[in-house]
C-alpha cells in the first residue's frame, strides 16, 4: 500500500468515527436514559421541537441514495455515483441530530409508553444503518449485496420509523381513521370511530358517561401508546393506577382529585387539562364532578346518578360570554392608560386576562436578557392587576423583589433560569393568592421553604435544578405540592 492510499484510508477511518462517535452517544442515551414520562427543563423541550423540522432532511437524503445509485447504472449518468459517498454522510449526520433533538424532545416533555420507545429506537437504528451503508458505499464497494440489503433495510426504517412518529402527532388510527367504509371491510381493518367497540360495560355510568369524555378528550396523551406523565385514561384501571406524581382520583373527594383539579384550572394555567386543547365543556366536568362525588366506581348503573347532565351524541354548542363594553371599559379605567402606554412601550408581552377582565397577564420572558429591573419597574402602576408574570430567563435581579412582592394578586409566578436568590423568594409571603410558583433552574436554597410554605393557596412549586434537592426535609404541607 502506497502513502497517499494509507493517508486516503487512515482519512476514511478518521472521518468514519467521527460520524460513528454521535450515534453510539445517542444509543447510550436511548438505552439508559430513556423517556420516563417526565418533564424537564424548558431549554431541553424547546430544542427537541425542532426534532419534526430536521427530521425530514435526513430521509429525503437517504431516499435519493437508490436513485443515484440506480441512476448511476446508466453510463450517460454514471457521475451521479460520485456524489452518493457525500449524501450518505449528509443523511447520516441528519439522521443523528434529528435522533438527538428527538432524545431531548421525548426525555423532557413528559412522553412515555411503546410508540414512543418503538419511535426512538427506528431512529437510533437508521442512524446505525445509514453509518453502515456509507461505510459499505465508501470503502466496501465489494460487498455490494450486502450495500443492496443495507439500503432497502433503510429504507424500510425510514418508512416504519416515520409511521410511529406519525402515530405520536396523529393518533395511532391516523392512516386507517378516515378510510373510505369500502375499502376498510376489504381490509378487514376494524372502524376505531365506532366508539362503542371500545367501551367498557355500557350498562354503567362509567362506561357510559365517563370513559366517552377521556376517550374524546384525553387518550391521544394518556393512551395505550403514549402516556404523557405516565398516566392512561383509555380504561378504568389505568385512571385509577394514577400517573408519575400518584394517583389523579379520590374516591368520593372532588377537591382531593388532581384530574379534577387539572380540568377546571384556567387554560393558561401550567396544569391546565387537556393541555394545548379547549377545555372540557360544563356537562362534561359536571358529569365527572358528580361520578367522583358518587364514589368513582366502575360498576355503578348508567342511571344511578339522578342529577347528571343528559349525555348528548352532537358536540354541545359553543357559547361565547356575552361583554358589556361599557362595563368593562369603566373596569378598566382606572388602568387603561397606563395599559396602553406599556403595551405601546413593550409590544406583545402585555394583555388582559380576558376580553371582560381587567386583570393582566405579563410575558417578559420573550425579551430575554433586554427585560431587567428597570423594565419591571415601569410595571408598578398596574402591579396590582397583574395575575400572571413569567419573567424566566429574564435579566431582573434581587433588586426587583420589591416590585415582585407587589403584585399581591398573583396566581401564577415563573421566575425560571433567572439569578433571583433567596432574599427575593423571602420576600413573597404577601402572595396570598399565589397558586404556582417556578423556580426552576435558579440559586434558590432550602432557607425560603418555611417562607414558600405559608402561603395559603399554592398548589405547585417547581424547584427542579436548584439548591432543594429531592430526599431533603421539606415543611409538611409542601411535601405534597413541590415538583423537581
């Protein structure tokens, strides 16, 4: 061998395992620390949602590959060969960014279940195969059966990998769910729209009230297939098993209930159920209401519960409040100037609650680094009417604890990724209203605990990625509400 063919091969071999270095990370990380229902950092959720857009790459590479290769058979054509050594490297290097995005997505944003698991492990194999076929393409022209059989093993992942994925988005039934009647009894394919093929005893209130509402509503997250949280609503078992943070129902107790809790919150509240959905219609959480109160049990008659909302077939009518602009203009006016010069001041991160309300919503995290103390400050005026501030990532220090504390009708506060310390957090005892508090990812120390604790109506304290770490001695009353 000659120097310039070792230097061409020790080249080859370089450039083989940095390509090859990546993929066996991302089997690492898919094998021990695979999705477990969980959500985690925000930085993590928001790189993996990039995960659909980069996927697409990485198969339109891998897919010209054949073609080239057929293509290339051809001697007027036989240049389009040349380029396939380069195409594989691009759809390898795609293929591991887009099951490294994919990694992040599904370890952080609460995804569990076999779609997911099926899903993941197409991806890190396609990655392995396309490795494999650049290095058969490269140097191992010889083997060309195996070359052959490498491909069509890509491709055939690239189509069953990118189905599971569909299935995530989609629904498990997306491909079948709108086959023509015809076509589905050649098939022989089962009508999942007939919801009563998959109902339990139809003769119980459950069965015939209940179980509709999740199986609407719910089971696209909390299914067979995927479990976000680790929780199933697709059979009474599966509700009454509870997800991640225990069980979602107690029996007879309607304020004990998590799920309860979830569907009744306000839909932009961090727990709201069903998340990035319209919330359940009043006959619906009434129905649940009333099962809960009943006992939640799985065998009481369809009838049983006299003062039930009436089922109905058709989705209920959409009603919309009805606004007095007179009436809400004169709730406002106290603030509508001051409103309207921060909004003009501060495009997009100002807004009330709702179209009667005067209460306000404050998004400053969409500023970053250019919303600081100073910027809260300007924010005095209508602190009072402020029941929802996100300042994560924000620039704001401890000089901003004052301004923070004076919004005393806060009932959501996320002050994620910022350097607020302790002597901030000391300094919200006056949030009576108060329901969710995120800290995570800040310098926070187990000192605001007794301070965190006494506020009266917090339901959820974030404090993942801080100094309060898990195992630790934590007040009584906020063992039950703090999440890492």
């Amino acid at each position: 061998m000659t120097a310039s063919n070792r230097g061409a091969v020790l080249s080859t071999a370089r450039l083989g395992f940095a390509m090859l270095a990546p993929v066996l990370v991302v089997v690492m990380l898919v094998a021990f620390v695979p999705p477990d229902g969980n959500e985690r950092a925000d930085w993590f959720q928001f790189i993996g949602r990039f995960h659909p857009l980069l996927v697409h790459f990485p198969i339109a590479f891998f897919l010209l590959v054949p073609i080239l290769e057929v293509a290339g058979r051809s001697a007027r054509f036989a240049y389009l060969r040349l380029s396939v050594s380069f195409v594989l490297a691009l759809a390898t290097v795609g293929a591991t960014a887009a099951a490294i995005l994919g990694w992040c997505l599904g370890r952080s944003g609460g995804y569990s279940g076999r779609l997911i698991t099926q899903h993941m492990w197409g991806g890190v194999v396609l990655c392995l195969v396309c490795w494999g076929c650049w290095l058969l393409g490269t140097r191992l022209r010889s083997l060309g059966l195996a070359y052959a059989i490498a491909l069509a093993l890509g491709a055939g992942l690239v189509a069953w990998t990118g189905y599971r994925g569909a299935q995530l988005s989609l629904g498990s039934n997306h491909l079948t769910e709108e086959m023509p009647r015809g076509l589905r009894t050649l098939l022989g394919v089962r009508d999942n729209r007939d919801a009563s093929a998959s109902l339990p005893d139809p003769t119980t209130f459950y069965g015939a009230r209940i179980q509709p509402i999740f199986s609407a509503r719910c089971i696209s997250c909390h299914g067979a297939e995927k479990h976000k949280g680790d929780l199933r609503l697709d059979s009474y078992r599966g509700l009454m098993g509870g997800g991640k943070d225990g069980p979602v129902i107690q029996i007879g107790s309607i304020q004990g209930s998590d799920l309860f809790r979830r569907i009744t919150l306000a839909a932009g509240h961090d727990d709201f159920m069903p998340r990035g959905k319209s919330p359940l219609a009043a006959d619906e959480v009434k129905t649940i209401e009333l099962w809960i109160g009943a006992g939640a049990s799985d065998t009481l008659a369809a009838n049983a519960i006299k003062n039930a909302p009436s089922a109905s077939i058709a989705p209920a009518e959409v009603k919309f409040e009805e606004i007095d602009p007179a009436a809400v203009a004169k709730l406002r006016a106290t603030i509508a100037p001051a409103v309207a010069q921060l909004q003009k001041q501060f495009p997009n991160i100002l807004d009330y609650d709702s179209r009667g309300s005067a209460d306000l919503r404050l998004n400053a995290s969409i500023l970053g680094g250019k919303f600081g103390d100073r910027e809260l400050e300007a924010f005095d005026l209508v602190s009072e009417h402020i029941v929802v501030a996100d300042l994560s990532r924000t620039a704001i220090t401890d000089q901003s604890a004052v301004a923070i504390a004076a919004m005393k009708r806060l009932h959501v506060l996320r002050l994620m990724d910022t350097h607020l310390t302790d002597s901030t957090f000391l300094r919200l005892h006056t949030l009576n209203e108060l329901e969710s508090l995120n800290v995570y990812g800040t310098p926070v120390t187990p000192a605001v605990l007794p301070t965190i604790a006494k506020l009266p109506k917090l339901s959820h304290f974030y404090a993942g990625q801080t100094g309060i770490v898990p195992g630790k001695a934590l007040p009584e009353n906020l063992v039950s509400k703090v999440v890492f």
